[in-house]
C-alpha cells in the first residue's frame, strides 16, 4: 500500500489489516514518520518524537503475530501521539514548562498503558499549551497558518487532522479536545467524567481535568473507549449495529446566540438537514444563564490550579505564561466559601442540563463547537461553548460539519447524559451520515491534499 | 402484650407482629406515646411530639392491613423518632436555631419519605445540638443525668435507649450518629458516603454529611439499609444467612492511644475475646497521621458551614452558639487553595484506610468508638475517633460493649469498604454474639429499667 493511503486509515481499520498481516505495523509506523519528518516541523505538532523506539516497537509488533496463541488489541500495531501533559514511561513529558524539560516519567499514565495495552505503539508526544492552558501554543493551523491550531490539545488535533497519526490523546479541563478538533477539521471527543482515568496527567484542575481522544472518524472513538475505559460502559439499545432510528436532538439556542451570524447560520442548516432526515429537534437552554455556567467553570480552574502550581510559581515564576500565571495567582485568593458555591453551582448545572434531555428525551444536545472559525495565533480561541458538559462531566464530541466563507473548518458538537457514552457516538454517527463531508486542509503548500479520505472522515 | 414488652421490641421485629395483626400500630403507637410523657422531659429527647397525628396514622395502618391486595410495608406501623435537622413535610424542623422555630417544611427529607413508604409511623422530631455541630443540646444520658448523651443526635439516641422509639434518624458530619450511640448505650450506623440521601437535611457540611440511624438491634440496621437506600446496595456473599466465618479485623492501634486507660484495656479484652471465637486481629494503623486526618476534616467542615452560614450568620449573629458560630467565621477566610488540598487529603486518607483493609485483607476495621465514657454536658464528646471513617465515607458502626467502673456504657467501632455496609453489618454481629450484652440505663430514678430486653440489645 502506497504511504498516503496507509496514512489514510483509520486507526481500528488499520489495526484490522494489521491483525490480518494486509499491512504490516513497521510499514505503517515508518509512513507515520516519514510524515512527521515532512510536516512535523511546518506544523509544530510535536513536542517529542521517538522514532527510534517506535520502530523497535512495530516489529516487535509485527514479531507477535507470528507467536503461538499470541491475541493482538483492538490497536495492535497502530501508531498514536500523546498530548506532553500526560506521563509516558521512559519518554519526557514537560508540559511546555521549561523547568520540566527533563522530566521524564517512570511510570505510564493509566490512559497511556491502556492503549499500549492494546497494542498501540507510541511515537512520540505531541504540543500541547502550558500546562493545558490557555496561552497559545507553537502548534500551527494546517488549513492557515495565520490562524490559531486551538488549544491546549493543539498538537494532537494538528498531527490526526494533517495524518501523522490516525489516533491521538488529548486532555480536556474546559474546551481543550472539542475546540481544536473543530479549529482543524477533525473529531474530537471527551468521554463522561471519570470513565477514563487522569491518574498521571499532570493536573490543571483535579476535578475537571479528562482524557480527550482526537481523531479521524467514530469508530476510532468507539475503539479508544472499549480500550480505555476504567469501568463498565453502558451499551445501549442499538450497540448491536448503526442505530437506524433518526435521534431526537436539543439545539440549545442560547449556544447558537453566542457564536457568530455565519456559524449560526450553519447551525440551523444542519438541524434542517437532520430534520429532512427525519430527526426531531426541539430548542432548549443551558438550563442555566451560560454566564453563571462559565463564572463557575472559571473559578474552579483559577482555585484548583492555583492549588497546584502555588509552590511551583514561587520557585519559577518567571518560566510561567501570562494567562496560566494570572489564573494561578488570582485563585489563590479566592476565598474557600466561594469555592464551594462554585461546586454547588457545578452540581445545579450537570442537573439542569441533564434536566433538559431528559424533560424531552433527547438523545443529545445539539450547539456549534465553537462560535466561529479558529481565529488568529494570539490567542487558543473561546471555550464558552465547550465548557458547560465538561464543568457537567457529560460525554461531548465535535464532528467537522463543514467549511466557513474563508475555507475553515467548522465544528458541530453533541452532548449526552453522563455514562451515555455509546449512546452519543450512536447519535453522532447518524448525524455524521446527514453532514456534507470537508475536504482536507489546502492551507499549508506542502499540505498533504487529499490523504484524509472523505469517506473515513466522518465514520 | 403488656407496654413494656412493646417497647422491648425491635421495629422489625414489631412490624412482622402488626403484619401478622398479633399485636396493632395503635397499641404500639400508645405505648410509645405514653412512655414520651413519661420520660420526654425528664430526658430532653424531643423537639416536636405529634401524638395526635402519629395515633392517626397508626389507625389508619391497622386498617390498611384490611384492605384487600394492601402490601405492608418493612416497617408497617412502627413508630420512629427523626433528629430535628431532617425535613419533615408539616411538622416543625428547627434544627435547635430560634429564628427557625416556625420553620414548617413543605416536604419530607428524602429518607423520611422512603421510611414512611415503608410504613412507618412519626411520632416526632428529637433534640438536635444546633444545626447539628458541637454545641451541646438539652438532651440529657438517661444513664447518668450529669454527663452529656452526646451529639449532635442526641435526642434520638435517648431515645432509643429508652425505649421510647426503637428507631431513630439521626446524622453523622463527624461523629454524630455513633458518638452519642456509644454514650447511651445503643447501636449507631452510619452507611457509605450516597448511600442514603441527604437530600432535605440542613446542611452541616454538604460533602460530609451523612444520614444515621439509632436502633437497639442489628437486624433493625439491616431494614433501614433496605429501605432507605437510594442505590442497590452490595450483597455479600454470606447474605443468605448468619454470617458463620469469624471475621479478619484490624485493630486500629493510634486509635487505642488516643483512648483512656480503662478504654484501652477494654478493648483489648474484646479483641482477645474475638480472637478466642477464631477471629483473626492484625494491628493496623490509620494509613495517616490521625492529626493530618482531623485537621483536614475540621477544615472542611469549617468552610462548607461557613458557606451555608454566612448570609444567615450576617442576620441573626446573636442566635448562634458559640462553637458553630467560630466554626462558620473562621471558615469564612480559609483560602479556596487550602480547601482544596483538604479534600485532596481526604482522598488519600479514604485510600490509605480502604488500603489498610485491602492490604490485610480485613471484613473491618476496629477501634473504640469514644476514647472514654461520657464526659460532663458541657461537652458532646470527642468526635475524633469517629471522623475518619466519615471523612472517608466508609460504613461504621458502634455497637454497645460494655460498662465502665462508673457504670457507664462504652462503645466499639467498625468500619468497611466503601460499599461494603451489610458485610460490615455481618461482621458486627459476629461480634455481636461475642460480646458480653449490657444492662439497661438505670441512672434516672424514672428509668424504664429492665425494658431494653438484654437478647435484643445486640442482635
């Protein structure tokens, strides 16, 4: 197979060609390389990259199949990049904080060892924004370079929407997987809160922080949660095959008035579309004013990062980006009470948001990713409206649903009740088969146009 | 059935007699009544009597069980006393503050509505300290006037070592269930952390509150876990019948230090009498520091008070006592940072003490619940024993084991996994039936000597 083509693969149908030996994990380890050597730079969405020890890893990989009783994961084989604010053994994880350049991990993250597990072979980590937060980072948009690659999971959008890898981790405190995926034309996904483990992230805010996946189409996201859950997924009625049964959907409108006339514009479009394909929707709200929601999110972020850089910004404040620092240091003073008013109000959101699906029976909550196309590098673009199911702990995932006046990406994004994970990526599917599906990137010269197939983009 | 041997018995017990109609709701309604005039004051047990609702819904429950297809209830026409900081729907709920004192609810606590769908009978709201902190209440140790019965459910513990009710609500924040259990010699529980709702109760601490109960008798433990919990509860695997192994228990040594001399020898003499029946006692410690676990859980509860306190404190100052209001100020300038590494101790104090019983592979740990026998009222006793197995939301018990040389109860204390409460529930009353049963209180003239039957007293 030609290198553009096995870069085209989605990581379980890679997996599947590897289990059957159509392709073999060195052949597609060294085109995944080969292509960080050629884009990795341009794009800067590498932090690390372990070429060396990944090809080691792909042969042995290859070696396995050919072991008596040998059973190869779900991933066996398949290349992934890991956000550099998650622990991986052996290789160094720094956060983009000069201070840990040389930090290097004994121990896998628990998310990190479960994919490995599985078979995947690590090859390297990718940029990720001062300890996911929200000074921009060196990641470059591939569809403009002009503009912002998102944050803070910036890396891992960048190398999955441009194919250096089919597959990567990224983390989500507020918006940090759902807004660069959509800023870069990929899927991007955030299970609900403690389905995958952060035991070794290193934190920015121990009760928001998740595991984020990016990706090129669903049923990697499917794969990555059968892989890295650390509990029993609820199933749902239709796991048996493609739910055929067009969802009920909830187009929270407040979201719509927050995003931009074009991006709102796209966003009815869609319902419309789904409607024609005979889902329901019905308009909603946040349960709650969205800004009470954000003012929530905020102080929670401020007072638990600055819970766990304080000592860490004594020492070495000078190493600390503006917007990391301000936040660490205006949490600080915050008083507890007001803290604890913060997780009250969390509790009152989750349950009015979850309050809405359920008074209709929603299959999903319905907003654009984000309000507009990604904007310039100076900053990592608004959370507003990928906050409110994380400060809920819900499972949310953005979908790339199409290509704004100037050839961006745009996102659309669904949410579900917590644990209905596989309820959602069912929903998702359905609605993926109604989008038009988006080119690929044509705003870097040495783009690879092309190698991000249609038809896998959106399964 | 003569009165006494109503009051005798256990509400499981009374409620398989009403369904059997060997003996009425009314009667037994009646002869709780009857005993609240005889000892309510005298032992300042009772915020609220209702007798003329509670004997109508006793009628009423006889003649339920007339009723073609009616299903009684686990608790069909037992009378039950409830600490007056749960919700009770048109019955006062003042929590021992002024300003409440025509505060009538308009809905039961979520606890008081499942015991009342299982067909219990109110009688009325029993002595709390304020708003269930430190200060002590009105409710007097029907074993020796002059020492305290503890808190903050104090009303319900009198009451049940009476005889008055032989269930009783109360709650636990730190120690507040089985603290005043131990002191009046009854049996306090306190379920995992969520088990039971909290929802309707004022809140202490929102994160360590805990619902509790009071009862004469394990088996009465065991109906209130079925009835009140809002989530299957484990079964263990002896649940069928008795538990017939002898349990592993760890005994927690810093826990005896903390405790007097006589305290300490007593409990060694139990430990020894457990090993003598083949339970197997391995010394085991807290996994931390028991300061770092009580100052983490004081801080915790001093900001989460101070939160609920503070508009009403700026209102009417002059009705807090003195203890709950320097708790609600002082929390009032805790930093958010110093809140939150509190909780991250409380994390790792439920994981070094869940690690303890892992480790060993233990049913349960075991302390003293009190360090000594009940001081004088001007106290409601030493929670420290208690909290750490609140702090941890794990299941703890006390069960009544014995008396001091002054003629006062003592208490012992187990604690399980979280989720563990009916293998914690077999392992007590393993222990149970290897414990010397104590006498009824005889240190109030009036006292209903020789009514809490000895056979009922631990079973």
């Amino acid at each position: 197979m030609r290198r553009d083509a096995l870069l085209e693969l989605g990581a379980t149908e890679a997996a599947a060609l590897i289990r059957r030996r159509q392709i073999s994990s060195t052949e597609i380890v060294q085109a995944a390389l080969e292509r960080v050597d050629d884009l990795g730079e341009l794009t800067g969405a590498w932090a690390t990259v372990i070429s060396e020890f990944a090809l080691a890893e792909a042969n042995r990989a290859d070696a396995d199949l050919w072991t008596r009783d040998f059973t190869p994961g779900r991933l066996h084989g398949v290349p992934f990049g890991v956000k550099d604010v998650i622990d991986t053994a052996n290789v160094p994880t720094a956060a983009a904080f000069t201070p840990f350049r040389n930090r290097v991990p004994v121990e896998d993250a628990a998310v990190v060892a479960a994919l490995k597990k599985a078979g995947a072979v690590l090859i390297g980590k990718t940029t990720t924004t001062q300890f996911a937060f929200a000074d921009p980072s060196s990641a470059r948009n591939p569809w403009a370079r002009s503009r912002t690659a998102g944050g803070s999971s910036s890396g891992s959008a960048v190398a999955v929407a441009t194919g250096q890898v089919p597959l990567a981790l990224g983390t989500q405190t507020g918006g940090s997987t759902l807004r660069p995926a959509a800023f870069n034309g990929v899927i991007g996904f955030k299970p609900t809160l403690g389905l995958v483990s952060t035991v070794g992230l290193l934190p920015l805010s121990w009760t928001l922080d998740h595991v984020g996946v990016l990706t090129r189409n669903i049923e990697d996201v499917r794969t990555f949660i059968d892989v890295a859950a650390a509990r029993p997924v609820k199933q749902s009625a239709a796991a048996i095959g493609p739910q055929i049964v067009p969802p009920r959907l909830g187009l929270v409108v407040p979201a719509l008035e927050e995003a931009c006339e074009e991006v709102r514009a796209h966003i009815r479009d869609l319902a419309n579309a789904f409607m024609a394909g005979g889902a329901i929707v019905v308009e909603v709200d946040f349960g709650l004013p969205l800004g009470l929601i954000l003012a929530a999110q905020r102080l929670i972020v401020q007072v638990e990062a600055a819970t766990v850089h304080r000592r860490l910004l004594e020492r070495h404040a000078s190493d600390y980006l503006p917007l990391l620092r301000a936040c660490a240091e205006v949490g600080q003073v915050v008083p507890a009470h007001s803290y604890v008013d913060a997780l009250r109000l969390r509790r009152l959101a989750a349950d009015r948001l979850e309050g809405q699906i359920a008074r209709h029976q929603l299959d999903a909550l319905l907003t654009p990713t984000v309000g507009s196309e990604a904007p310039g590098p100076e900053t990592t673009g608004d959370p507003s409206l990928q906050n409110p199911f994380t400060l809920a702990g819900m499972p949310s995932i953005s979908l790339p649903s199409g290509l704004s006046r100037n050839g961006l990406p745009l996102g659309v994004q669904f949410a579900a009740r917590c644990g209905d994970d596989i309820q959602l990526l069912e929903t998702a599917r359905w609605c993926a088969d109604h989008l038009e599906p988006i080119p690929a990137p044509a705003g870097i010269s040495e783009s690879p146009a092309g190698i991000i197939g249609r038809a896998n983009h959106f399964r």
